[in-house]
C-alpha cells in the first residue's frame, strides 16, 4: 500500500533538524482522521476530498510532517472542522467552488493607488483582494513554503487532484506541479519529498564518516 511504513520512516529523521521546515514540524504527525470524521469534514466543506490525500489522512495522519513547514491540516472545533488554522490561506478556503484554471496564470496587476481617490481606497482594496482570493477558490493550501508561497491540492474542476503551486508573492504566478509522468499528485509530492529527506541524511552521515576518516 502507498503509506505502509512511511510514519516509522518520519520517526527516523526527527533528529535531522537540518531540513528545511523539520524546526516547525519535528518530523511529527498528527493523528490520523477516523472515516467518519473524514466523512464529516467532506460534508461540511461540500466536496470529497481526492486519493490518495484520502487516505493519507485516515490512514497516516491529518496535519504535520511535510514539505516546507509541514502539512497544514484538519482539525476539530466544536462541532465543526477548521482548516489550517491561523494561517492566511487556510482561513479563506472555499472548496465548493470549481476552480477553472489549467495553465499558469498571474492574479490581476494591482491598480496605481496614487492616481485613484483616497476615499476609494479602501473599498477598491477590499474588491481586489476577494478576486485574488477567488483564483485560488477549489483548491486547498496544503503547506507553506516560506515568503509567501504554497503548495495547492486542486479539489474541483478540471484539475482535480493535481498539486499547484503559488508564488504569486514573488511574481511567480500559480501554475501546475509536474513530473515525468505529468500532473503530480499527492502521493508522488509526499513521498518524494520523504525520500529527499531521506537522501540528505544519507549524504550527511557520508560526509560525517569521511570527515572521521581523514582525522
């Protein structure tokens, strides 16, 4: 199965605090959902959620270890589910929404405020950031690389399924994740990234054992 082993190897690098992001997240997950949790998550944010991130939370865990700073994720409040909580992208998640895009695309150019009257400001202001929003609508943000910039799960639409990424912040628009194969998907990004991790320690006892070598 795709996740066999993969919480014993995380267990493994929670010493490498070398990895971009491991200070954040320690290499820990959280609990995995239970099926009639994910269930109540799918109805109350109006889609079902695509395999294999399915699975990965019900059978590994909802938030943690990952890319970047971690897996931002799913967790209980009440009688409701929040999404990423206390991080910008999560707090505007509207996943009912189709989202429309299939190619790299760029939010609009802000407007020279200087040129506008003051008084409209702030009203113009308001009206831009929800159009910006709405472009990254159907998707979920499922982590935080730093400065800005995240990795996408697309949930409705066209693409659904496939990982994007966003780098609107550093004017390097929001487009697809690829690999050999063509749209990257959750499980192929994961575990990629769990074998990169793995592949650095490797290379570091590498290096720690020639070092030795040559005193």
């Amino acid at each position: 199965m795709t996740w066999d082993g993969v919480r014993g190897r995380l267990a493994k690098r929670r010493d490498s605090r070398s990895v971009f992001g491991a200070s954040a997240h320690g290499f820990r997950l959280a609990p995995p959902l239970r099926e009639p949790e994910a269930e109540g998550v799918e109805e109350q944010f109006g889609t079902s959620l695509p395999e294999p991130y399915r699975s990965f939370l019900v059978e590994v865990g909802a938030s943690g270890a990952g890319p970047g700073y971690g897996l931002l994720g799913f967790r209980r409040s009440g009688r409701r589910w929040e999404f990423a909580v206390g991080d910008r992208r999560g707090d505007g998640v509207d996943s009912r929404a189709e989202f429309p895009h299939r190619e790299l695309f760029h939010h609009a150019e802000r407007p020279d405020f200087t040129t506008i009257p003051r008084e409209r400001w702030p009203e113009l202001s308001r009206s831009l950031d929800a159009s910006n929003e709405a472009g990254t609508h159907g998707t979920l943000p499922l982590c935080h690389r730093g400065c800005g910039h995240y990795d996408l799960l697309v949930v409705t639409g066209p693409d659904r399924g496939a990982l994007w990424f966003d780098c609107e912040a550093s004017d390097g628009g929001i487009g697809p994740r690829a690999d050999g194969r063509g749209r990257m998907t959750f499980d192929p990004w994961y575990l990629g990234w769990l074998a990169e991790v793995e592949l650095q320690a490797e290379r570091a006892r590498g290096h720690q054992a020639s070092w030795w070598s040559r005193r």
